[in-house]
C-alpha cells in the first residue's frame, strides 16, 4: 500500500476530517476480475476502517469547515486471489 503524507502539515491545527467515497482508478490492473458487487464490498469495508481510525484523532463529518481535514483515497490495484483453507 502506498501512501502520501506532508510532514510538513501541523495536523494538531484540524479538529474534524471530511471523508470522500472511495475511488477505484484500476487501469494499471486488469479491472474485469473485480465485480461490482466486489467493489461495493470493499468500499463499505474500506470506509468503515478509515472512518473508525479517523475517529480516534478527529471528529468525522460531513461537513467542510475551518479546521476540517479531507480524506481522499483510491484503490489502483486489486488482488483477487481467494484463500484457501482445508
């Protein structure tokens, strides 16, 4: 997983954090193995997980306002591999 964070940012300023759907940009992968009903899964699972770290930091909202950090995310690749367990 890759992520982008500014060190030079004073994250102790935001109070709140806006949380944006979660996008998927897959045309470096093969996006036909991926249903939609695949992908509405893991934006569900994806957003409660970021919503509920979030939440220990900041109060998740809605609304943008002063001192509101915006979350964007977007999935690039997917591994559709299933496990297997005997």
């Amino acid at each position: 997983m890759e992520s982008f964070v500014d060190d030079s940012v004073e994250w102790s300023r935001y109070r709140a954090a806006v949380l944006d759907p979660l996008e998927f940009d897959l045309r470096e992968t093969s996006n036909d193995e991926l249903s939609e009903e695949q992908a509405a899964t893991l934006r569900e699972y994806y957003e409660q997980f970021l919503r509920e770290a979030l939440a220990t930091h900041w109060t998740v909202t809605n609304e943008t306002g002063p001192r509101t950090i915006r979350v964007r995310s977007t999935v690039t690749e997917v591994d559709t591999t299933s496990l297997v367990v005997n």
